[in-house]
C-alpha cells in the first residue's frame, strides 16, 4: 500500500503544484526530490529490527498522516509562503 501511495503522489504532484500557481519548473523539481524521502527508511528498518515492526510501520503512517494535515492546513491560505524563503532560483 506504501508504495501505491508513493507512486500515486509522485505522478501527481507536478500536476497539483502548477495548479497552484507554481511554475513548471520547480513543480518538477520538487516533484523529482520527493523520493529523496526514502532516506528515512533507513531509520525505520533500524527501528524495526529494535522494536515490533508493524508497530513501527503504524507509528509511520499516523505520524505522516498528521504531517500531511498540518501541511495541508498552513498551506491553505497560500502555497507560496513556502517559497517567499526558498532559494530556488527566486
């Protein structure tokens, strides 16, 4: 299920970014950084291998689902915010 979720949200992305008023170019960019996430699988297989995995692996989603919210929930008055401070070529 993990990786429908991954393969979903990485085919949609640049989509849902130029919607929102991004430019192509950095909605590809972020859209090519996302699987640069997959670092911290690393940390959840150390986890794992110390604690009941499928623990882990609930502990993972939840915390995900509450970060994807509060994102969600900053993001929806405006999703340049994020960008006002970046330094991708602004």
């Amino acid at each position: 299920m993990g990786l429908v979720i991954f393969y979903a949200a990485d085919h949609w992305m640049p989509i849902l970014f130029k919607d929102a008023g991004l430019a192509a170019k950095e909605a590809t960019l972020i859209t090519a950084l996302f699987p640069l996430g997959g670092v911290g699988a690393i940390l959840f297989g150390w986890l794992m291998d110390r604690f009941n995995g499928n623990w882990v692996i609930a502990a993972g989603y939840a915390l995900t689902a509450v970060s994807i919210y509060a994102i969600g929930q900053a993001a929806a008055t405006s999703v340049h915010w994020f960008w006002s401070s970046s330094s991708l070529g602004r």
